[in-house]
C-alpha cells in the first residue's frame, strides 16, 4: 500500500499538469469549433469507410519528426514552450475529432471516435508522455550533477535513455500496426457508424 501512495504522490503535480492542458484544451476547443465550417470536414468523415478501404492510416513520419524534434529541443530552453504546446496540440486534435464525428454520427460517432482515438493515438500518447518523463529525468540529473550533488549519473542517464529507446521502438511498432492492421480494424468498426 505505502508503494502505491508513493507512486500517486510523485505523480501528482504532472497529473494536475495534465488535467489543466485537458481543461484549457477543452475550453480552447468547444470555442474554435463552434467558429469553424466544419461541412467539408463532415463530409470527409461521413465517407470513412471509402476512405479506409482505399487507403492505410501512416502516422510513422510524423510521429519520428514530434519524437526528434521533443528529443531535440529538450535540449535547449525552446523544448519548455514547445513540449507543451505539442501536449496541447495532440489533446485539441483528440478532442476535434471526437466533435467531427458527433457531428456526423451524434453518439455513434462518439462510440466510433472513441476506437478511432484509441487506436490511433492511446499507445502514441502514452508512450510520449514517458518519453519527456525521462527526458525530465535526463535534465533533472544533469542539472543535480552540474550543482555537485552525489548522484550515480552514468546510471541514471543508462535507465532514462533505454526507457527512451524502448518507447520509441514501441511508438514504430504501434505506428506499423495502424497501417498494417489498425486501419482494417477501423474499417470493420465502421458499422458502428
């Protein structure tokens, strides 16, 4: 039991971090949805299944250009203003398409949003989140480090960038089954729709 208060009380502070981007994206959202005309969008949505059957979902070469450029300038004072705007960004498109496709489809859109979201973006999201938590780590130490402080670097550095690593390949090999198998599961959940 007292393992588990000390994993929530660690996590804490990023869980309310998290839940603000959750709530200003929110707010952020239902303001810039309700400006846009969104007909054409609608129009594209309600022809998902054509398009799923003409087409596989490839989100490798965008998930590579994020995951380099999160690793890059988290370097540089850049990556504070950029990884939460990136954090931002991926909550505001979730939250966009779970609107297109409740205006499309009212709650079965939802339903179908929810898989779509799940597929295409749950492993990614999740996975990044513990790529700038290490990333977090990988700072904090350098910076407990450069003050003197006893720590075993070589360690801690070795943990967080195998952790990175394995996230990484986890992010391709998820990525890999949406284009090969995710958009056919996609395709067959159309009947939802």
């Amino acid at each position: 039991m007292n393992f588990v208060n000390n994993i929530v009380s660690s996590h804490k502070k990023l869980m309310k971090i998290v839940l603000i981007f959750i709530f200003i994206s929110l707010f952020l959202a239902f303001f810039v949805f309700t400006k846009l005309d969104n007909s054409l969008i609608i129009s594209n949505v309600k022809n998902m299944a054509e398009y799923l059957s003409n087409n596989n979902l490839n989100f490798i070469f965008n998930h590579f250009i994020s995951i380099s450029l999160i690793i890059t300038l988290s370097l540089t004072i850049v990556g504070l203003i950029f990884i939460p705007i990136y954090l931002f960004y991926e909550v505001i498109c979730i939250l966009y398409s779970f609107y297109i496709f409740v205006l499309a489809f009212s709650i079965k859109g939802f339903i179908y949003a929810l898989f779509f979201n799940l597929i295409t973006k749950g492993f990614y999201i999740f996975f990044l989140l513990i790529i700038i938590r290490k990333i977090k780590n990988i700072v904090v130490t350098i910076y407990k480090y450069h003050n003197k402080e006893n720590i075993d670097v070589k360690y801690s550095l070795i943990k967080n960038i195998k952790a990175i690593i394995v996230s990484i390949i986890l992010i391709i090999i998820s990525d890999i089954f949406i284009y090969f198998i995710g958009t056919t599961i996609l395709l067959k959940l159309t009947f939802i729709l």
